[in-house]
C-alpha cells in the first residue's frame, strides 16, 4: 500500500473486492492508507476510503445476465441448465445466487482444498450452506462433505470432467485449457463464459 499509495486516490481509482481479496484485506490495505496520507475516509465513495462495498455481486451478476442473453439469441433458455461454477469467492457466490435465481442449477464450487459437486445441483439451502461455510474466515468448500450426503468431494478430481451444460470459471487456478474444452465438450457441455475474477 505504500508503494500503491502513489497511484492511487479517492478521485483516481478506487480499489475494490477481487479473487481473495475480502474488506478484511481492503482494511489492511486502508489502515496504512490513512497512516501516510490524510486525504481519506470520504464516507460513501469505495470501500478503501471508509465507505461501504458496493455492489459487491455485479461482476458474477453480470456474466450470468450475458449468458442469458447469450442463450436467448440462439432461442434457448437458461432454465434448467445445469451449471458448472469453478472458485468460490463472492464473485462465484453471485453467480450461482443469479442461476439459482433464474432458474439454472449450479453443481460445483472449488477453491485450493477441491472441488464440491452436488449430482442433483445446490438448491437455495444448500447454497445457504456454502456460503455460511465460505463466509468463516479460512474456510474451504470440502467442509461441505459433512453438510449433505449426495455431494462429491474431489470425484472427478479435474472439476472440468464434471458433466454440464454450461461453465462459469471464477478462479484464477482453474482456467480452462485446450484439454479442459475437449473433456467439457465430449460431456456434452454447450457453452463456456469469460472468466468472471
């Protein structure tokens, strides 16, 4: 933040949430911030200067409304689809709250312990129940195993050999390779989303 500090300003940028980046780390990042300026704390502007996150589901909103509309113009819906989301950070959470939402069902989440995948899809409880298990600090999705007993726990271990219709790739570690679209593909899977970190 020192070096950061140069660059950045509350009318020049305004850092914000990221992959593994939480207002716990935005805090961090402020506190030294105000040590060595004084042009901070503007309440309601970003969160770095003392206001509120906003809209902290937009980025997985948005790739969720572009597949709608994606599917639309080929006279398909996204009802029904079920739906591969790899990472689980905020940005993945809003997209499978978006799918459920729309009527889509999301089956997998990842993050560095693996991959959780529900054969039958994550209904609202138990997407609750990941994200109350994501919201405690160091919490990793493999502690969903306890919480349901038709979830897979690293079965496949390459998240990407999970069966789908669509993929929403949300984490940096997982992107999709040549190999990984030829696996989807052979699976029967119908479209694949930009990144969404």
């Amino acid at each position: 933040m020192t070096e950061l500090s140069k660059y950045i300003g509350p009318d020049v940028d305004l850092p914000g949430l990221g992959d593994g980046v939480s207002g716990v780390e935005i805090g961090f990042m402020y506190g030294q911030y105000k040590r060595i300026n004084s042009n901070c704390g503007q309440i309601g502007q970003g969160l770095l200067w003392g206001g509120s996150t906003p809209y902290e589901q937009a980025q997985g909103f948005g790739v969720v409304y572009f597949a709608k509309k994606m599917l639309e113009d080929k006279g398909l819906s996204l009802e029904g689809k079920k739906c591969l989301i790899t990472g689980s950070s905020h940005i993945a959470l809003a997209v499978a709250e978006k799918l459920l939402e729309l009527g889509a069902i999301p089956i997998s989440f990842s993050d560095t312990s693996g991959n959780i995948y529900e054969p039958s899809g994550f209904d609202s409880a138990k997407f609750r129940t990941i994200q109350r298990i994501k919201h405690e600090r160091g919490a990793k999705v493999g502690r969903y195993i306890l919480a349901s007993t038709s979830a897979r726990f690293n079965d496949p271990s390459n998240t990407y050999a999970i069966p789908c219709d669509l993929v929403f790739p949300c984490s940096p570690q997982e992107q999709i390779s040549e190999n990984d679209m030829s696996i989807l593909s052979a699976n029967g899977c119908q479209g694949a989303t930009t990144t969404c970190n």
